[in-house]
C-alpha cells in the first residue's frame, strides 16, 4: 500500500499548528479533505469532527478515533523584563522544548519567539548547563521590540493565549517522518487514507462505522462523548518506542494496556489475528505512561469494546519519528479490522 497519501496529508496536518483547545484550524483541514473525498463530515459542540461510513452489513456503530490536538502552552503570565512564562497544555518535559521556536496566538495577531531557560547563555550563569528544565525556569523570548511588561501587553499579548511549538517536519529520502506531533497528526493522516481508500476502491466497511476526530485527548477528555450507538471503539494514536518495549518505527503497535488499565481482551486478541492473517508487521506491548480517547471514553461510563493500535513512534512527546513503513503497517491493519465480523 503506497505510503505518498499518507505521507502527504500528513505533512499538511502537522505544519497547521492545534495545540489542544485551539484545534480549530487542523479540524477544518479534515474537514476540506474529507469532503473532497465526497464524505460528510459533522462537527461536535465540542469541535470535533466525525465521518460516518456505510456499512455493507447492519450492526452495532463501529468506532474509529484519532485526536488531532497536540502538545503546546498557554501565556501564564508576563515577566517585569518582557519575557513570558508558560503553563504547558498535555504531558511533556520541558527538557523537550528548552531552545524551541514557537508561534504565541494572541487575540490581535501572531508573534514568534523561542522558549529558553532563565538561565540560557553559558556565558553569563554558571549553572546554565545544570538548571532545571521546569516551569518556573523556562520563559518565551519574543521577537518583538519589548523591554517590560507593559511593551508586551501593548501588543495585546495576555494570559490565555495559545502557543504552538514550530513541527519542523522532515521527510527523509530513507523512508522516516520526522516531527513534532506525529502523536497523533499520523493517526489521524491515516485515517482520511482509509477513507481515500474507501473512495478510490469503491468500497464500504463490513459494518456502520464513524471516524472520529477529537481535539481534547491531551488532557485527557477527548473522547469523553462517543457517537451514539457505538459497541466497538478503536483508538489510533502513537505506539511508544523504548526500553523493554517490541514496538519499532516500521511496525504497528497493538496496546494491550497502558496507565488506565487493560484493553478489551476480544479486541486485542482480533487485531492480532488479523495482523497475523494478514502478514501486517505488528508487535504487542503494554505501555504504563500512556492514555488514549478510548480510556476517556470507558471513563466517562460508555459500555465499549475498546482497543488501541498505532504507527511505532520514537521519542514520544518529544522530538517524535516514524517510517513510513509504520503508517502503511496500521493502515492496513485499520482497514483489516474494518472488513472483519463484530467482535465478541
């Protein structure tokens, strides 16, 4: 299956900035794809966006979710010297950040700048190599002519606006995708690829299914509401790479468990089998700092099946790479466990 769609929504995704609560500009980025690809696509109060997929068979709503949101910051306050200090939005070390570009979305405009530690220049603190990378050590610099306060907030910069981290996106001539969020800009790119599938093939899934594209997985509450209906729930979010782990760059990650517990033994155990029918490269693995929309979505009390796969991705929340072998791999595998028999 030919990874140039995938590789290619993809990138498109990951330059639009969406950090979580601010993802409008990425939904509506799904939104145009999908209805150039002649499906409608409907849009939650809570932004949201979800496709829903004939089934050439009737039976219980079929579930598929992928959260465009992304790692990011809001303004917590603004420094007597001009500089601004960050509140993070989701999960990350601010290890991963110290010495990135950024993009502050204030009310009047846009400005860049660069998230340093307080302590940046070796030649002027002697701990500028041993300070700690935490909130109160990192600040934004912006790129603005401001020397207090007041300069900044003149620029109508306050607290509650919304910053993005630069993606810095490279494709490299050996096959890997190198990015900041491919949590989970590529499980979401892999979704419009079934439904390109679905178009270009002429092809419905087995059963009624809903693609579901969430903007709150982040912090945590994503998928709290699920579409009406739904029995089977299957997560497409990242498969983290590491120490004691299976999962690599070129296979498909099939989560077993993470922080919230075990997924559904039925589900799990389906999309083994198919990744095993099928030839798909695959590994199985428990991941203990790790949730998902569909953990929100058993949390919020919904009675589902739920399940997670996802394109091995090293360097999770931080600087973030796959191959494009891994995206094919769980393209294939969705589109699989689209086609089987209801589970359980």
């Amino acid at each position: 299956m030919d990874a140039k769609y995938i590789v290619d929504i993809l990138v498109r995704l990951l330059e639009t900035p969406s950090p979580t609560g601010m993802a409008e500009a990425a939904v509506d980025l799904v939104a145009d794809e999908a209805s150039r690809l002649g499906f409608a696509f409907e849009r939650t109060p809570k932004g949201a966006g979800i496709v829903r997929l004939e089934g050439r068979e009737k039976g219980d709503l079929r579930t598929v979710s992928g959260h465009v949101d992304t790692l990011g910051a809001m303004v917590r306050s603004i420094n007597k010297s001009g500089t601004i200090r960050l509140t993070p939005l989701g999960g990350y070390s601010f290890h991963s950040i110290d010495g990135e570009y950024c993009t502050l979305h204030s009310r009047p405009g846009d400005f860049r700048g660069t998230i340093l530690s307080t302590h940046a220049s070796v030649h002027v603190f002697e701990d500028a190599r041993t300070q700690v990378r935490e909130e109160k050590n990192i600040e934004i610099r912006l790129d603005a002519e401001v020397k207090e306060k007041k300069d900044v907030e003149d620029l109508g910069v306050r607290p509650g606006d919304y910053v993005s981290f630069d993606p810095r996106v490279e494709i490299t001539r050996t096959g890997f995708v190198k990015s900041r969020h491919l949590d989970d800009k590529a499980g979401v790119a892999i979704m419009l690829a079934a439904l390109e599938h679905y178009r270009s093939a002429g092809l419905k899934p087995l059963l009624p299914s809903a693609l579901y594209v969430t903007t709150y997985e982040e912090v945590g509450h994503g998928a709290a509401p699920v579409p009406p209906g739904t029995r089977e729930f299957l997560s497409i979010d990242m498969g983290a790479v590491g120490e004691d782990l299976s999962t690599d760059e070129y296979r498909v990650s099939i989560c077993a468990k993470d922080s919230g517990g075990p997924y559904d033994r039925r589900m799990t155990s389906r999309l083994v089998d198919l990744a095993e029918k099928h030839e798909i490269p695959h590994a199985v693995d428990i991941y203990p700092f790790y949730g998902s929309d569909a953990g929100a979505a058993r949390r919020a009390g919904h009675e589902i099946l739920a399940g997670l796969i996802g394109p091995g991705v090293h360097a999770s929340h931080s600087m973030e790479r796959t191959h494009t072998k891994a995206l094919e791999a769980t393209l294939s595998l969705l589109l699989a466990y689209l086609d089987s028999p209801p589970v359980g």
